[in-house]
C-alpha cells in the first residue's frame, strides 16, 4: 500500500459499473475505447465479477435479455464482443487474481490495466510494476500546484519538511497541501512542526473525507491475525529496516515460517522488500502500525519483542567479537541473553554483518534507554561493547558516540553503576577518537571510580587504558606509563592475553616519550607476538602500528615502514579508515626521517583524504604539520606555509600541546623566499 498511486481516470464510475470512453476521452468511437471500472477490492463488499461482467456486456452494446446468466458465459461473450476491438480495460482497486481472470480480454489490439494493493503474483502473463512514491522534486511540484507558488518560494524548506513527513506520497501531499490552501494565516513553517510530531501526524493527515489512516486501515483490516501479529511488532524496531533473521526474532519464529509470514506482508503492499532478505516499512505505513501496536496489543508485549531482538543482535554481535578478537575475554562477562545469535563462522562474515547491520544495532540500543525499556540498558551496553568496531572505524563514530551518551545518561538515572561505568567507558574511547580528549579524560576518570566501586573487571582494564592514552596524548608521558601499567595489571589479573597485548602496544608509546627506546620496542614486540598467538587480526594491526613507530623512534627506519605497511594492509582490510589514515600519517614520519620526502608527502595527502570527515581537528592538524614538513624539504615552502596555517588553526581548537611547534615552524618560514629567477630583476635589485 505505502508508495503506491491510485489514479481513477476520466469518467470513472464510482459505483462499481464500467463506463466506456472513447481513449482520448471524448465521444466513442469504433474499434478504440476505454473501459473502466472500480472493483471496489479494499472494501468489505468488493464488486463481484459477473455484475461487472453484465456491465461491460451493456456498454458494448448487449440488450439484456442477451447477457447470460452464468459467469463463464459472460466472460466468454464479452471476450467475443472485443473480437475486432481495440480496449484498454482499466480494472482500479482489485482485491486478488480470482477477480480479475474472468474480466481479461481475449483479443488481440486490447490490454488491461489493473491496479491494486496486493500484488498479484498469481496473475498469468502480466507485468508487474511497482510504483514507488514520488522523488523530492515532485512531491514539491504537487505541493506547490495545490498550495501556490507564492506561499511555497517564500519558505522553500519548509515545503520540503512537509513532503518529507508525509513520505512523498501522493494522498498525503494532497491532504497535507488542502489543509495548509484552507488556513490562510498559517505558514509553511507552521504546517511543518505540526507534522513533524511522529505521534500526530496520522491525525494531522485528514481533511474532509481524505485520511492517510483510513487508507491504510483498508488494508489491515484484510490481514489474517498472525498477519496483523507480524505488521504491528515488526514496526517496533527504529531501525531503518530489518533483516529477516532479526525479523524472526522479534516475532519469536523459526526464520523459515517469519520468511513465509514478511512476504505475504509484502503481496499486500503493507511491507516493502528493498533487497532478498531485508524488509522496511514506508514511514507513514510504521507510524500506523505502531499506533495499531498501542492500541490491540496487550501490556508488555512491545518491551517483550524489542527485548528478544536486542538479545539476538547481542549473542550476534559478541560471536563476531570472538571470531575477530580469539581470547579475548570481554564476552565472557556479558549479561546473559535468551535468544541465540547467527552462527557467524568466519572473519568475513562477522564483519560484513556488522557493518550491513550497523544503523540497526545502534537503533535497537538508544531504544533501550528509554524510560520504558530501561531493563534492557544491560544488554545495551553490552551491544555497544561488543560492536565497538562501529566507533574505532570512523564511518559511524558520531552515531555511536550519540547513542552511547544516551545510554550513559539512562543508566545515570537507572542509578545502574555497572552499565554506566561501561558505558562512560565507550563514550570516553569514542571522544577520544574525534579528538575531544578533555571530554574522553572526564569520561574515563568516572568509569574507574564505578568501574571499581562494582569490581567489574571490563571498566577496571578499559578506563585506565583510555586514560593513558590520553595522558599520551596530551604529552604526559610518565602520567600515560602509570596508567598502561594499571591496566596492564587489569588485563592479566582477567586473564585477558588480547587486552594485555592492547596495553603494552600502548605503553611501547609512552616509554618511547621517556627516552626509553629499547624497552619501547621489546613492549610493542611483546604485543605483537600475544596477537600473534591468539590469531588476532585487527588488533594485530594496532600492534604492528604501534611497533612501527617505536622502529622509527630507534632509527630502525626500513623495519618501520615494513611494519606499518603490514598495518595498513590489515586496517584496509577490515574498513578501519580511521586508522588507515593514521597509519599513512605514520609512514609519511617515517619516510620523510628516511630522506624520502615526496614519498612523505604523498603518504601525508592520503590520510588527509581519508580523515577528512573522521578523527577529529587534532589529527588532521597534526598531519598537516608533517605534510607541510615534507613539501618544505622539496622545496615548496609556500604549500609547506599554508599546511601549518591550516594546521595552527586546526590545532588551538583543541588547545593541543603542538600549537607552540607549529608556531615556530611558522616563524621559521616568515624569511623563506623562493630564489628569484635570473636576469633583469636580479640586476636591478643589486643596484638598489
């Protein structure tokens, strides 16, 4: 139904009898015409085939004693009657197949169009067309004809808010745009906030007898109960759609039988199917079926479902944790859940998972922190801590910094420590990643002290590890090895080999700050064989780009590049842009200490390309010093000027301690001019 257009064309006879018309709508003419009629199919009396059948016999020009009383002969006399004819037959709102055959023509030169709301796919030789709702651009276009030009120029986003929440569709732009022609002294604007509340836009949608619900109500009514079970706990979930395993959950089925149930959902256009196996209701259609939810489902029932789909995207989510992380033992200390998870068997398919099903695992937490599903903020969290790839990627790190706050703050109010200590935990790693470290530091430092008021060994080892990478960030070196040392000790006390090989990749940094360089390297190699061992793919990148940098600080600068190489291939690999780009960052240090500097400067521009979006002004401000650190050794010390004013810039919006460098580099330019060319100038410059 959602999407779909519903045209009645010229002399449409609203009471089920045909009209014949000539096709360009003027008087009949031989051998070109134009049948149409309503088959009323989404009302309780849909118009019955042989009635229809008389009817089209008449208008062909039948006397009535003529016209035979038995269905078969009707529909063989009026196929007869086409004999020589050319007719479009135009059969509008068709309940099913069975009433439509006995009213196909037979004759060659006539057609039939049919439109209806269930597709029939049991339909011999037709064709079947979707209609999809209208693009921006004319859905505005119908907006502006109805409601005028004036009106809509003066507030053009707004018009385009209001064909946006009423889905583009056509019956809800008409309604929509009426009511707003009506009502003189409203704006735009005005009609845009009211629709924009979720809750009452059904109710908004009404004008006269026109009612986007009533439309829709047409089509539920139809539905079988375990139908109309499946389309209103199906529009539960935010997500922007479902996939079919996840589907099953929230209906509690087998996915063969919740497969069967989706389609027949789909045949009668109450669902849209996007892709095999991924199903999506149009946002007008999901607001109906949840107000159906509210008002026909008994108390509890929507908590029930939501709660058996966050379980079944948790035990999903920690079996992709363990294919990519083997040893690791933050799964171990999950909530328990009741619902089985997809039985992922490999790398690949953990991580293509993940990421097709990212908006929906972020959507499935936020809705549990709200005040009503409050008993699910555990799992959430666990969600969260268990697809922290989503954040470390940079591709949905602002999403997943938004929904961990809400998480945060449901679990503040819950005054559930455990959840609140992982989640500020999460939310601190995920600031820290764009580069907000005040904020990551405060987040941090109060998952440690809950971390340690519940004795929940993930926050004790996650919170002082976040913390010292802070401190390393913000040039507080012996602060930073405090830190990876508490966590270090966190970490084995847990048993955890993966979590202690993250710590020591990460003290390696802070050593190397100290002036400690042997011991930087032997930490990071420590690391590196641990992720070895375990099979650790993704965390083996992280180690071998920690080692890379401590290589490079011990002058062991072809080792270096040989490692981050190896990182880099790794954090292609498993779509980790953010740390694609900090490792190009590293390998432009590297080649440019190794005397390559063009090398450098390419290496530099590919991770400005990559984090142009992600990562934060600190990181982009510090590529762009060692971007322009290399194009000044080839000799372009005006680009070289413009990357640490870019830089400078970027760098005093975090107040990072690199403001003073780039400063003097700047300073260090201002005397810097290209040579001057041979000739007259220089000649008249030496007479000066």
């Amino acid at each position: 139904m959602a999407g779909r257009v519903r045209l009645r064309l010229p002399d449409h006879d609203l009471r089920g009898r045909p009209h014949l018309v000539d096709r360009g709508g003027g008087p009949r003419r031989p051998g070109r015409h134009r049948a149409d009629v309503d088959l009323q199919g989404s009302s309780p009396r849909p118009a019955e085939p042989e009635v229809v059948l008389a009817s089209f016999l008449r208008a062909l020009g039948t006397p009535d004693s003529a016209v035979p009383d038995s269905l078969e002969d009707r529909a063989a006399l009026f196929r007869s009657a086409l004999a020589g004819r050319r007719v479009l037959t135009v059969l509008d709102n068709a309940r099913d197949a069975a009433q439509i055959r006995p009213l196909l023509p037979g004759a060659a030169g006539c057609a039939v169009l049919v439109t209806s709301r269930v597709r029939m796919v049991d339909l011999a030789s037709a064709h079947l067309v979707d209609l999809d709702v209208m693009s921006p651009e004319e859905a505005l276009d119908l907006f502006t004809r109805i409601v005028g030009e004036e009106r809509v120029a003066s507030e053009r986003e707004a018009a385009l808010d209001v064909v946006g929440a009423c889905g583009f569709l056509p019956l809800a732009i008409r309604i929509a745009a009426s009511r707003l022609a009506t009502r003189r002294t409203w704006t735009v604007s005005f009609l845009a906030r009211k629709l924009a509340d979720g809750k009452r836009r059904l109710d908004e949608l009404r004008v006269g007898d026109l009612a986007v619900a009533a439309t829709f109500e047409l089509g539920y009514g139809q539905l079988e109960p375990h139908q109309a079970r499946a389309f209103r706990l199906l529009s539960l979930p935010d997500g922007p759609d479902i996939s079919l395993p996840a589907a099953a959950a929230v209906l509690d089925m087998d996915p063969d039988d919740a497969e069967d149930l989706l389609e027949s959902l789909v045949d009668a256009s109450l669902l849209e199917s996007a892709a095999p196996g991924r199903y999506r209701y149009h946002d007008l259609v999901r607001l109906y079926a949840r107000s159906r939810a509210e008002s026909d489902d008994p108390p509890g029932t929507a908590p029930a479902a939501l709660a058996r789909l966050l379980d079944f995207c948790l035990a999903t989510a920690a079996r992709a944790y363990e294919l990519e992380r083997p040893g690791d033992r933050a799964p171990h200390h999950l909530t328990a859940v009741s619902r089985p998870g997809l039985p992922l068997d490999c790398r690949d398919s953990a991580l293509d998972w993940l990421f097709a099903e990212a908006p929906g695992l972020l959507a499935a937490a936020r809705q549990a922190a709200a005040p009503e599903n409050r008993a699910m903020l555990r799992p959430a969290a666990d969600l969260l801590l268990m697809a922290q790839d989503l954040m470390e990627s940079g591709i949905h790190a602002r999403a997943y910094e938004d929904v961990t706050r809400a998480v945060v703050e449901a679990a503040h109010a819950a005054g559930d420590r455990l959840v609140e200590g992982r989640a500020r935990s999460l939310l601190g790693q995920a600031l820290g990643m764009s580069g907000q470290f005040d904020g990551a530091d405060a987040e941090a430092r109060y998952a440690m002290t809950l971390g340690t008021a519940v004795t929940d060994p993930v926050t004790c080892s996650y919170a002082p590890n976040l913390r010292g990478i802070i401190a390393l960030y913000r040039s507080r070196y012996q602060e930073a090895a405090d830190y990876f040392d508490r966590a270090l000790s966190a970490f084995r006390d847990d048993g955890n080999e993966p979590g202690e090989a993250a710590a020591l990749s990460n003290l390696s940094r802070a050593l190397l700050s100290l002036g400690q360089k042997d011991r930087a390297v032997a930490a990071a190699e420590a690391g590196v064989a641990i992720y070895q061992r375990q099979g650790v793919t993704l965390r083996l990148g992280n180690g071998l780009y920690a080692l890379g940098i401590a290589l490079a600080e011990a002058g062991r600068l072809e080792e270096a590049v040989d490692r981050q190489s190896e990182a880099l291939a790794i954090f292609r690999a498993n779509r980790q842009r953010l740390w694609e780009g900090m490792t190009f960052y590293r390998l432009a240090h590297s080649q440019l200490a190794a005397g390559r500097p063009r090398q450098a400067a390419a290496h530099a521009e590919q991770a400005l390309k990559l984090l142009r979006d992600i990562g934060g002004d600190w990181r982009r401000g510090t590529v762009q010093v060692i971007l322009g650190r290399a194009l000044r050794a080839v000799g372009q010390h005006d680009r070289a000027r413009a990357c640490w004013t870019d830089a400078l810039e970027l760098l005093e919006r975090t107040s990072a301690p690199e403001v003073g460098e780039v400063r003097r580099l700047l300073e260090s330019t201002t005397a810097v001019r290209n040579p001057p060319p041979p000739g007259p100038t220089c000649a008249s410059s030496g007479r000066s």
